[in-house]
C-alpha cells in the first residue's frame, strides 16, 4: 500500500512539473512573439519620420496631415500593451493611407526615387508585421488555452499564470474600413 501511495505521489510532482514547464515554455513563446511585433512596429516608426520628411517639400500644403501622422506614430509608440498598440496602429495606418492617397495628387512626388524606396520599405514592414501579428495572436492563443484547459486551470491558477490580450483590430478600425480622403478645406 505505501508503495501505491509513493508512486501516486511521484507521478502527481511529474505532473506538476511537466505541467509547469509547459506553461513557462508558452509564457516565453508570447513574451518572444511579442518582441517580434514590436521590433517591426519600430522599424515602421523609424521609417516614418523619413518618409514623412520626403513628402513634405512636395506637400507644403498639407500640414494637418503631417500633423496626425506625427500624433498617430507618438502615440503608437507609447502604447504599453497589446490591446493598445492594436488601437494606435489602427490610427496610424489611417494616417499613411491618408497620404499616400494625398501622394496620388503629386506626380513629381511619386517620381521621386526616395519616396518610392521608403514606400516600397513601409509596404514590405506592413507585411511582416502583418505575419509578425498573426504569429503573436496564435501563440496567445495556444497559451490560453493551455491555462484553461482541466486539469492545468488547477495548476494555472494556483501560479498566477493568466490569459494575455490578442493583437486585434477593433470593430470599425480603419483597417476594416476604406479611407475617406476628402480635399475639402
């Protein structure tokens, strides 16, 4: 009988343990995922200011524009979780949108070899981060539901591990919608 006793006990710390481990193997799988996004978040946040300083000797008009790129990109880079950088990217592909379609109206401006390099680097940074997103939300999805899952919620929740936000995009976000440019002073 002790050694039933002993062996049911040895297998319920295995279990605990390999449980454990699973979990924080999945905690640094997010963490990790996480610093993939925002490593592209800010090449895209570097990559403004250039593309922004191109346009600008072209567009001497269109200050209010320049403007909320600059507020869209601050606050996008000051955002300090999941949930609300997804809010502050959403502002600021508004934005771009917004000015590349204003760029429509300037010829000699999409002639320009630097603004069509920098174009060219932002589409390419949209992408991965696009995929550096995807990554990110499938990951938080399997932690989650590993944390909810009978019989880890046990062991989950007597550690304190809990669920983390996805990268989504809100309802009615400029990323669902098509930009309206409108020229209308």
């Amino acid at each position: 009988m002790v050694w039933i006793i002993a062996g049911v006990l040895v297998l319920l710390v295995l279990f605990f343990i390999v449980t454990y481990n699973s979990l924080i193997v999945l905690r640094q799988r997010v963490r990790n995922a996480w610093a993939q996004v925002d490593v592209q978040l800010k090449r895209r946040y570097d990559l403004i200011p250039n593309l922004v300083s191109t346009v600008q000797g072209y567009m001497t008009h269109e200050r209010e524009t320049f403007e909320q790129i600059t507020k869209a990109r601050s606050q996008a880079m000051n955002a300090s979780d999941p949930a609300e950088s997804a809010q502050a990217e959403s502002q600021l592909t508004g934005t771009l949108r917004t000015l590349f379609a204003v760029a429509e109206n300037y010829p000699e401006l999409k002639a320009d070899q630097n603004f069509r390099e920098l174009q060219k680097e932002l589409s390419d940074t949209e992408s991965k981060i696009a995929y550096a997103r995807q990554f990110y939300n499938d990951i938080v999805q399997k932690f989650n539901t590993r944390i909810h899952v009978f019989p880890t919620v046990l062991i989950a929740g007597l550690l304190g591990f809990t669920e983390r936000s996805f990268f989504n995009l809100e309802e009615g976000s400029v990323e669902r919608e098509a930009v309206q440019v409108s020229f209308d002073r």
